[in-house]
C-alpha cells in the first residue's frame, strides 16, 4: 500500500496459553502489521475464559473499540486469532470496521511480496480458497474494493464473486499453477546429478543474508517477516570442488496458514528434495525454542520427517558475554552438531562450509564402474568430479575398471549413461 493504513490490534489471552505465550504472539502480530506496512493507533487486550460466539471479544470491548476508532479515525482492525464468518460480520456491524484476522493478514502479506508469477498464482489461490470459507458480505462484490488489508491480490480482478465463481477462478488457477510446476520439476531434474541444499527456518532467521554470503548474490534482505517469499538458487562454491547448489525458501511461521502450505506445495518441495536442510535459527530471540518447532512442525506437514538437517544457530553478532556463552553451552548440549555464527559479518562461516563438506563426504558411496572404453568423456568426468582408487583398462571387455568414491547424484547419472550406450549398442548391432 502506498500509504499506510492507520489500524488497531486485537487480541484475546484466554485459557489457551500463559500471558507470557500471549505476549510474544502479539509481537509477532505487531510485527506483521508493520510488514504489511500499517500504522498501529493502538492494541486492546482483553483476558476471557474463552472468547465469545457472536463477538469473539466481550460486549464492553467492543464498544470501547468502537468509541476509539471513531475518535482516532481507524477504520481496520486485526484479530491476533482466526474469526468465524459471523464472528467478522458481527464485529464489523458492531464497530463499522474492516475486520482482518491473522490469516488474512498474513495472505496478504504474500500477495503484496510475491514478485515471481508463480508465487502470484499461488498466493492468489490461497486467498480464494480462504475467501471460499469466509464469504462476507464484502466479497459480494469487489468492484468496491479499493485495496486494504484482507484485499489484496485477487481483490483486484473487478468481478462479483460467489461460491460457485470462487470454484471456478480456483479450477483456472490450479491449472496454470500446474504448468508451472511442470516447468519447475523439469529444473529440478537438470539439477539432480547435483546435491543440494535447502535453507528453512523461521521468517526473519536469516537465511536470505547467509544464502547472499554463500553464493555472492544480492538477495533482497530486510528487518521484517517474510521479506523474500520466492524461492531462488544457485551454485555453492565448494573447496573440493564438489557441484553444489543452495535454495533460499520462504520463511515458516508459528500458525503458518494451511492453504499457504498447500498453495506454496511447489516451492517446498525444493525443501522436500533437498539432501541437506540448514535450519536456520535467529539465536537472539527469547523464545528460540518455540521458533524451531514452529519449524519443525512445518517440515512435518510436508513429510520431511527423515531429511539430513543441520542447525545454524544466526545472529551471534546479536548477543554477546556470559548470556551468549551459558546459551551456547546449553544449545551444543541439546544439538551437539550445530554451528553458530553470524551471516551478516561473516564469522563462523567457515565452520559452516566445513560442516557442509563433511555432509558432502559422508554421502559418497564406494563402489566400482566399467566404463566402455568408447566413452572416454565419462571416464574424463569421473577424475574430475570423484575420487579414484584403482582406474585399470580390462582388453578382454574393453572397458576401464575403476574403484571411486562418488556421490549418489553423479553415481545415478553416470550409471544411466553407461545403460544408455550399451542400449544403443545392442539396438544398433
């Protein structure tokens, strides 16, 4: 948004969770409200045994909503918490407000930061498919709608929308989404003789700055959550000259939207693929504990339960005496194999290559190839890309017979190389 919308924050701290849990969410809710470019006027609190039907916040709190935003001429309001249709409408009756809750702000985080047009579509159906179980009266017809946060995206086609034309835009979207995908599969399989790596963690952890330091891009970088929604990779430079590449993924967070999960399916299979995870964590933040299983409970979803993971504690810079160095024992003690260091001044990166190459040489499988003597490009290839042990030319088959240590990408294209050629053979005879 070009201006920033002057808005009030909500939130209900309930049975559910301790005062201190609460708190930290509605940072979290500040936060993203800053994202999302707003002007927060002012945030009410209110402690419910559990949150009302019809209002979701007591009678007495929406009035006093009411009054302040008539006074202060704040015509948003965002919910920390997910609302019921009704809950929305009767909010909005009460108060004559917009009303957003966290889902919605957080979709419309992601249409205003996707840049690709892929990120665009899925973002786009994410937003239908919420809008499909949210229909309010606002989504009756959008040629009214000028903007604003909840709206973004597909707010902006100009068409009357209903269930059954939310189905249809959605079937559209799949299918161009799909195309894409198949794009996407085929980069993926050009880089399968590689091994790659794919950095995750929570919005805001850092990976965007160390993805920079590892491969000398200049990925867009910025104090606030999900700044870079795109995932983007590239090469790694490898001391044992070994063919690497990094993805830079979107960032997770704690109640992360189901349907961005869904809709984001393509993006995250580069996590799914990947052969190392480095998660990413912000070892400046209070409650980094939560972060990480906010994380984890993300790769979870999406099946990645027996991936190689690594954690890489960031943002050392950030702390410093004996609070650094009691936290650090104590996250070496419950990780043992992590690295700490810093992405934005570069120390303790060569820890972090070292801890990659390591994964590199563990992946390696000894084995033993015969490569025919016609192929002397492949067997060219092999010196260059995997350690050999014994390279012996065998004249009764004529073929090289060569004991290395290779890793499984390379090994699995070269195989096909070979059964490749002795298929063209036979065919050819």
């Amino acid at each position: 948004m070009s201006n920033r919308e002057k808005v009030f924050l909500v939130g209900v701290v309930s049975g559910e969770g301790s005062k201190e849990h609460f708190a930290e969410s509605m940072d979290e809710l500040r936060k993203l409200a800053d994202t999302a470019y707003c002007t927060i006027i002012q945030t009410f609190s209110q402690a419910l045994t559990r949150p009302k039907t019809a209002t979701y916040i007591g009678s007495g709190k929406l009035q006093e909503i009411k009054r302040s935003a008539s006074v202060s001429h704040v015509h948003t309001l965002i919910f920390n918490n997910n609302l019921s249709p009704s809950q929305s409408r009767n909010i909005s009756d009460v108060t004559g407000c917009n009303v957003v809750d966290r889902t919605e702000l957080i979709l419309d985080i992601f249409a205003g930061h996707a840049k690709t047009k892929q990120a665009k579509l899925q973002v786009e159906l994410a937003q239908l498919e919420y809008a499909y179980t949210k229909l309010k009266n606002k989504w009756k017809h959008l040629s009214r709608i000028q903007g604003g946060i909840g709206f973004r995206g597909p707010g902006e086609t100009q068409i009357e929308i209903d269930r059954r034309e939310i189905n249809k835009k959605t079937t559209t979207l799949k299918k161009r989404i799909k195309t894409i995908e198949q794009v996407s599969v085929t980069k993926r399989n050009r880089r399968k003789n590689l091994i790659s790596i794919a950095l995750v963690g929570y919005t805001n952890a850092g990976k965007s700055t160390l993805f920079n330091r590892l491969t000398s891009e200049r990925r867009y970088v910025a104090d606030r959550l999900f700044a870079t929604l795109d995932s983007k990779t590239r090469a790694l430079r490898s001391e044992m000259k070994e063919k690497l590449v990094v993805t830079d993924t979107i960032g997770f967070i704690r109640k992360l939207p189901h349907r961005l999960v869904s809709s984001f399916h393509t993006t995250l299979l580069e996590v799914l693929e990947a052969d190392l995870l480095l998660h990413v964590v912000d070892v400046s933040h209070p409650r980094l504990y939560e972060l990480i299983y906010a994380v984890d409970s993300v790769l979870k979803e999406i099946k990645v339960e027996t991936k190689n993971i690594l954690i890489v504690f960031n943002k050392i810079d950030k702390v410093s005496g004996n609070y650094y160095k009691f936290k650090k024992k104590e996250l070496m003690i419950k990780y043992p194999d992590s690295v700490f260091i810093s992405a934005k001044n570069g120390e303790g990166l060569e820890k972090l290559q070292a801890k990659i190459e390591e994964f590199v040489q563990k992946s390696k499988i000894n084995t033993e190839l015969h490569i025919p003597a016609e192929l002397p490009n492949l067997l060219s290839f092999l010196h260059k890309n995997a350690e050999i042990e014994v390279s012996e030319f065998r004249d009764t088959t004529k073929t090289f017979l060569v004991k290395l240590k290779i890793s499984g990408q390379l090994l699995e294209g070269v195989k096909k190389q070979i059964a490749d050629y002795k298929l063209l053979k036979y065919i050819n005879k």
